[in-house]
C-alpha cells in the first residue's frame, strides 16, 4: 500500500492564499472621504461668499446711517433759519404738517360702544399701555375722533422714534413676536423694500416714506409701561388738564416716562 502524505507534505501542496495589501481602503471609505471633502469645500466657498456680502452689507450700512444724519441735521438747520427769517420779517412761522402720529391707548374696554372696539383692533391698539405709528389722513383722523377718550396721541420727534424701536422694537415674523435684535432679521423680510438694517427702518417711519406701510406691519405694537408719576385723569381731555386726545409735541414727554 502506497503511504499517505504527511501533514507538512499536504501543507505544500495547498494553493498559496493571496495576501491583501494592508494599505488597500475599502470603495464605500474612499466615497465617503470624497464627500465629505466636496461638502467641506461648498461650506468654506459658501461661507466666503456669505462674509463678502456681509461686509459689503455692512459699508453700505454705514454710508446710509451718516447720510441719514446728514439729512437730518440740514433739516433742523434749515427749521431754525426759516424762523428767524420769519421773526425778523415779522411773520408767523408755519411749520410743515405732520406726517405720522404716535397712538397709545390709555383706557380699557368698559362700557366702549362696539364701533369705537373695532376701530381699536384696526388700529392694533387691543391692550393698555400699546403704542402704534400711524399715517396722518382724512380716514386715520376720523378714526382718531371716535376713539379720542381711549387714546392719546401726538407728533413724535426722531428721538422718540429711535428709542422705542431700540428700547421697544419686536417684529412680526409669521404671526411671531421676534426682537430686532439683529440687521438679519430686517433685511430677510423687508430687503425687497430696500430696507436692510435699523437706520433704514427708522428713517423709513420717521419720514413716513414710500414704503411706510409695509415697515408699520412689519413692526409689532409697542408695549409701553405704566407713566412714571402716573396719569393725570384719563377720562378728561388733554386740553382740559387730562390724558387722553391729541397733545401734539408733548407726547414725547409722556413716551419718556413710559419707555
């Protein structure tokens, strides 16, 4: 009988297994780091752009906050030389008619006839203590007549207006009350109006221009505090000694003690 190989006999005889390179990745590694790499790179390319734009944003933020300034100031100037003109020629100084009133309601809801309700939910004013802008015209100064014991309102000057929107500014996003804590949140939602930062939104209100409306809607109503000292006596007019109707420039000071 033929003798049987031995073990390391059959151990020779096996095919040589084919070793792997240890430096070989798998195919499904090799795509993930491919994607990842394309994916970094549009998130650097698009992180550039974003801060070009940024910055551009950010110069034409400042050329328009200092030409606004400069608008302002020549307008008060030229105020102050028409009245000395007109004193020194005799004449009464007429100044130009407001633009926009500030609209706060002083009083609640009892025993308020129905329409004068109403007119108050137009106006945005549903709590005590809330301030809106309102453009002056026929229709929003009869609105003004009925609801005159429940508000009162005068003519704001640009401090005014630029303390409340920094102090007491808030947006209406999606039917949500957001802070104007940043330019981002102007821009995203009133850039179609070429309105991008907080000068632009203030200058826009102050000077009730073209695209007053859709700045006014953006904004959220003021929620003023109480008066500091308190309110005289809201059911008498303010030209009775009272609170409520129209007070034209004084409203500035009553918005200082409730800002």
């Amino acid at each position: 009988q033929p003798s049987q190989p031995s073990a390391s006999q059959l151990i020779a005889t096996m095919p040589a297994r084919e070793r792997k390179d240890p430096r070989s990745v798998p195919e499904s590694l090799l795509k993930k780091r491919k994607r990842d790499e394309k994916l970094a790179k549009q998130k650097a390319e698009k992180a550039a752009a974003e801060k070009k734009a940024a910055d551009a944003t950010r110069a034409e933020i400042f050329k328009r906050a200092e030409k606004y300034v400069k608008d302002y100031r020549e307008s008060e100037r030229e105020t102050i030389r028409l009245r000395r003109q007109a004193k020194m020629d005799g004449d009464l100084f007429m100044a130009a008619e407001p633009k926009i009133l500030l609209v706060i309601r002083i009083r609640g809801i009892n025993r308020m006839h129905p329409n004068s309700k109403k007119i108050l939910q137009l106006l945005r004013l549903r709590q005590i203590q809330n301030a809106t802008f309102l453009r002056v015209n026929k229709a929003t100064l009869n609105m003004l007549k009925k609801v005159e014991p429940y508000v009162t309102y005068g003519i704001p000057n640009l401090k005014t207006v630029r303390d409340l929107l920094y102090k007491r500014g808030y947006a209406k996003v999606n039917s949500q009350r957001i802070p104007l804590s940043d330019n981002k949140v102007i821009s995203d939602n009133l850039g179609k109006c070429d309105i991008l930062c907080m000068e632009d939104l203030i200058h826009e209100i102050y000077t009730c221009g073209p695209h007053f409306k859709e700045a006014n809607k953006f904004l959220w109503p003021f929620k003023l505090s109480s008066p500091l000292g308190g309110y005289k006596a809201k059911r008498k007019n303010f030209a009775e000694g009272g609170d409520a109707g129209n007070r034209d420039e004084y409203i500035n000071q009553l918005v200082r003690r409730m800002n």
